[in-house]
C-alpha cells in the first residue's frame, strides 16, 4: 500500500501541490486526471524523487519515502514511465530495457523477467536490435513500460501513457495495462484521455489547481455529472 498524507509542493513561490492525501491499494489500478498544470506529474516525480516535497509524508508498506535517493526509491519497488517517453534514443531496445534493471543482481531473475516483458510486447521482441530512437512512439511507449518493468516494481507508476498515440495504439496500450495489473503488478496512473483512464481505474482522483477535488471508483466518476461535463465533453 503506498498512502499518500497532506503533501505539499511548490516551485518557487507558486504551489504545486496542497495537502494531497491519497491511497494505492495494492493490486489496484488508481487513476489521476485533471487539466493540465493540475499537479498531476508533479505528484509522480514527488513519489519517485525527482522532486522533493516542502512537507507531507510518501510511505510504502509502512516505509517512509521522503528525503531518500532516487535509486532507494527504485528499490523500494517504485517505477516510473515518464510523460514523453525519454527512451535513449541511441541504444537498442534490449539496452534500454536492461537499463531498468540496473539496481538487480538476479541475473536468472532478470532473464524470465525480458521474456515476460517480451511476451507482454512482442514488437519489443521482434525489434529487440533496433535504435530505440527509430520506433514509432506507440513502440517507444511499450520500451518506456517495459524498461520499467524489468525493475521488478510493486507500483508502476505512469505518466500520460496514451499522449500522441493514434486511438487504435491507445486502446492497444489500455489493455497492456490491465494485462499487467493481472499479473499483480499494482498501477498508479496519470492520464488526461479521462474516459479511457475511468474505464480503467479501480480508483479515481480528480486534481484541480494542486489540490484533489474528487476521488471514488473509476465507475462513481465516469457517471458523476461534474466530471462528465468537464472532463468527458459531455453534459448528464
């Protein structure tokens, strides 16, 4: 269980993030949406310590977060597929996925664990040699998830998994995501395609301006009038 108390945020003197409280179950998929500048990516680098809080507590399994190094973190069993990407553009797609390893010494471990990341992404496999840099990005959003995969993570941490994907590679991503929560992986998710995220999501939290609004099940939200309107285009 990752929980989340009154955290808070700020770049300069503007403030990110006010008193965020929410709670990952283990096993679930819990979705973030909001506008954008809500807070919501700001929120993941928070957890996996990119970005250090003013105050609050980020405790997993009982084991506060806060103030430790970003591979402590990664140990600990946090992942992050970042907004964008980032894939180095320069390796192949096994270099990247066996930089998600880094902190392993498992090497038999590691080995079942490429098969299972190749199993879940056949391309992955089938281009396993390319430049990650010459993938499609629907490709280079299955290596982001793969690399961060093979650090064996208990929370999958998410960050716009579907932005500048084609609806049919977003719908293909969508259900790569539930696959994985399957096999145990617990999954927090930042994601602004909304209807696709509350289909999803076991979980929902609504952020506005840094602070969260709304939270209940994905299904509570999708049917909520307020979140129709404003995040769905539609009027109930």
């Amino acid at each position: 269980m990752l929980r989340i108390n009154d955290l808070n945020v700020s770049y300069g003197g503007i403030k990110a993030l006010r008193n965020i409280n929410i709670e990952v179950p283990d096993g679930k998929i819990v979705t973030l949406i909001g506008a954008n500048g809500a807070g919501k990516s700001t929120l993941l680098r928070s957890i996996s310590g990119l970005v250090k809080p003013q105050s609050g507590s980020i405790r997993l399994d009982n084991k506060e977060l806060i103030w430790n190094p970003i591979n402590k973190i990664c140990a600990e069993g946090i992942a992050l597929s970042p907004e964008g990407r980032h894939v180095f553009s320069d390796l192949t797609v096994l270099e990247n996925l066996m930089i998600g390893a880094y902190l392993r010494n498992d090497k038999e471990v590691i080995q079942k664990d490429l098969e299972w990341v190749y199993e879940m992404f056949p391309r992955l496999k089938e281009r396993h040699w390319q430049f990650a840099g010459t993938l499609s990005g629907g490709e280079q959003q299955m290596l982001a998830i793969g690399r961060a995969l093979m650090s064996r993570p208990k929370i999958l941490m998410l960050d716009e998994p579907s932005l500048g994907l084609a609806p049919l590679i977003v719908q293909l991503i969508f259900d790569l995501i539930r696959e994985i929560n399957k096999k145990g992986v617990t999954i927090l998710l930042v994601e602004q395609n909304a209807n696709m995220a509350l289909k999803t999501a076991d979980i929902a939290y609504v952020l506005e301006t840094g602070s969260i609004v709304m939270q209940g099940s994905g299904k509570e939200l999708l049917e909520n009038p307020t979140v129709r309107e404003a995040y769905l285009g539609k009027k109930k």
